[in-house]
C-alpha cells in the first residue's frame, strides 16, 4: 500500500534540495538516501561528460555544468524483460518574483506540495519510487523495475542521453511527466535557435546614412509568426490535431543598440522553434531558415542549445494499453490518449525503439511558474498507477 504520508514526507524532502539545471548532484544524493530508507537499493553514478559532448548524437545544452550524474533503482523481477520508469531532477530557476511559500520550501499546506519542481518533476520522481518500494514488498514483480532518475533534462536531455548510452536493455518505459492523467503517446519536438541581424550604426540625428537593426528585424519576426500559423494549419497528426496550438514558434528574447542617440548595427533575437511529430530535425531547421532567409538574407542563423526531436508511440501498442488500463483503473473512468505541444526525455526511449508513454499528475500549467505546486493526492494516484503497471508488465 501506498503511505500518503510518507510520500508527500519524502517529495518535500526531494523539493527542498534546490536542482537547477547543472547542479542536480545533490538532489540525486538526497534521492538515494529516500530509496534506502524504503529498503532499496540506489546506485548513483557519473557520466564522462567530455565524451557525452565529443558524441555525434548530443542533444545540446543550455546551462553551464561542470559534471552529470544519474540515479538508477532497481527492483529485481522474474526474467520476464525490464521496465524502465524514468524522471528528471532538474530544474529550471526559481525567478525573480517572490513566492507565497518559498521556492525550496516543500511546504505541504491543504493537501498540497509546493516548490520548484514539486510538479515538475520530482513530485513524480518520489511518486515513482514509492511505486517501486510497493512492488518490492509484495515479493517483486515478473519484469525488473528500474527508476531511471536523470538530470538535464530541461535544456536538452543530455541525462537521459547518458543513461541511455550506460543502459539501454529495456522493454518499455513509463515517463510521470505532468500530462493531466492522459496518457501521452507523441510529443512535438523543440530546437533554440539564434540569430544575429546587422545593421550600420549613424549618429541619430543622421539616421537615413545607417541601416537599424531593428528595422531589418521587424518582418523577420512577422516571417516566423506565419510560418507558425503555417505550420499549424491541416495538422496531421490526429492526438496533435486536438490542441488548440501543437506547434508553438517564439521569439523570446531580443536585445540591440548600445546608444539611445545611435543607428543599432546589430540585433540579436532567441527563441524556440517546433519540430512536427514524425518531422526530421534538419528539415524543421531548414523550414525556419528559409522564412528569416526570405525577410532579411543578412541574418545569421544559429542552433545552440537543446535540439529536441519528436517522440510517438502506437497508441496501439501492448504497452500504450496496458498503462492505460492501469491508469483508468485508479481513476475510475477511461483514460485518456493525448499528444502535447513540449519536448520531453520521451524521443531519446523511442529513438532506440523503446515503447515508452508518459503518464502524470495535472499541473503543466504550473511548471516554470512562480508557487509551483501539486497535490499530494494526484502523486498518490501516480504512484498506485506505477505500481499496477509494474505489476503487471511483462515484456
């Protein structure tokens, strides 16, 4: 049985240890004592960093890190394959506007976890232990059960690339990302991008002798927001085409001139572009390549950062089934199949042709939000469901 109790204990415990992307040691060092306190085993290791980066198949990264570690906690089945339920630990900042309770706090007010990450996504993370430590007492289950706890995942996926390169023996895998108690089977991919738009600088008073950046900008901004509206029109993909936007392009950034009396000669603009699911990468690059290209062909185009492709499972698939009907089972009506507009660990599993679905607690609209929370009865919903899929998976 699942202690409500405890695991909301042992969630605060996880939120309080603060993980933004690039220093997640700690929080995987306070995860691996929680899973020893409920009778596992956690075997916390590094990743030769260097090599992960030399590696053809690097995802990308945004935040600055110096090492990376992963977490893996095994419960030992019967020989019928192994089942991967995977989590990340990290982060994003905690922001500049205040919190009613702190970001670190853990506080746990009206049946409620609150914190950086409370929903995304270590709630989950603990959730999935829990599972794990209920298969474990009633004597384990025919497949082995792994808890496949990663870092880096919000700038890139390079921990679960990692793991992935340790380990990739696995049947299937269950992802407890936030999906609102549907179970995702596609999700759309996400690329950064940058680019760079000259100008020649003048004294404002002599303006017509420059050329504004910011002027040379201005259509490439409206260039990417029809190639968005074009992008989404006659969607394809039918859980995709239930969105209200599956394909979201944004410039999120934008920073130019040096003088308030002076021609700006240089723009630089960032922001995040969609990859279609089923789209290749180069491809989704070369669609927003030649809609700045036809604005302004001076501007310089870069991909920093983290590229994420798509990711799909058959919604037909034994897998899909199986924790669908888990899922509906504790929530006592039909569970939802469900595509979603954001990049997740979900495509490195399913680029090496892992069935793996995500499956979690409502709350997407909370992540990356100041007063991040999660109720303490979803994650008990989460943890019961992960226990019944284990339970009853068999490769």
């Amino acid at each position: 049985m699942i202690d409500p109790r405890a695991l909301a204990g042992d969630a605060a415990a996880l939120v309080q240890v603060p993980s933004a992307t690039g220093d997640e040691r700690a929080a995987l060092e306070r995860l691996a004592a929680l899973a020893e306190g409920l009778g596992l085993r956690a075997d916390l290791h590094e990743h030769d960093l260097a090599a992960l980066r030399a590696h053809p198949g690097h995802p990308g990264e945004e935040a600055e890190r110096g090492e990376l570690w992963s977490l893996t906690v095994e419960v030992a089945g019967r020989g019928a394959g192994r089942l991967a339920v995977s989590g990340h630990v990290d982060t994003v900042p905690a922001g500049t506007v205040p919190w009613r309770h702190g970001p670190w706090s853990g506080a746990l007010e009206d049946g409620w976890l609150h914190g950086r990450g409370s929903v995304d996504m270590k709630g989950a993370v603990v959730a999935a232990l829990h599972g794990l430590a209920d298969v474990a007492r009633a004597g384990g289950a025919a497949a082995d059960v792994v808890l496949v706890a990663v870092a880096s995942e919000e700038d890139g996926s390079l921990g679960a690339f990692a793991a992935l390169e340790r380990d990739a023996a696995f049947d299937a895998c269950l992802i407890p990302e936030p999906t609102g108690f549907d179970v995702v089977c596609a999700h759309a991919g996400a690329l950064t991008f940058e680019g760079v738009v000259p100008g020649v600088a003048a004294h404002a008073a002599h303006r017509l002798e420059g050329i504004s950046a910011i002027d040379r900008y201005l259509p490439v901004h409206q260039a990417l927001a029809a190639h968005e509206r074009a992008l989404n029109a006659d969607v394809e993909h039918p859980l995709m085409r239930d969105l209200e936007l599956p394909y979201p392009l944004l410039v999120g950034r934008v920073e130019a001139g040096e003088w308030s009396s002076s021609v700006p000669d240089r723009l630089r603009f960032e922001g995040r572009a969609p990859v279609r699911v089923g789209e290749d990468v180069a491809r989704a690059r070369a669609g927003v390549e030649a809609a700045v290209a036809g604005a302004c062909p001076q501007v310089r185009m870069a991909w920093p950062g983290g590229q994420f492709a798509s990711g799909e499972t058959d919604v037909q698939h034994p897998f899909t089934s199986l924790v669908r009907d888990a899922l509906s089972a504790e929530l006592g009506r039909d569970a939802a199949v469900a595509g979603v507009p954001w990049g997740a660990d979900m495509r490195l599993w399913t680029a090496r042709g892992i069935p793996t679905v995500m499956v979690g607690t409502p709350g997407i609209e909370l992540a990356h939000a100041v007063d991040e929370r999660v109720r303490v009865e979803d994650l008990v919903t989460l943890a019961r469901t992960i226990a019944r899929v284990a339970t009853r998976f068999a490769a």
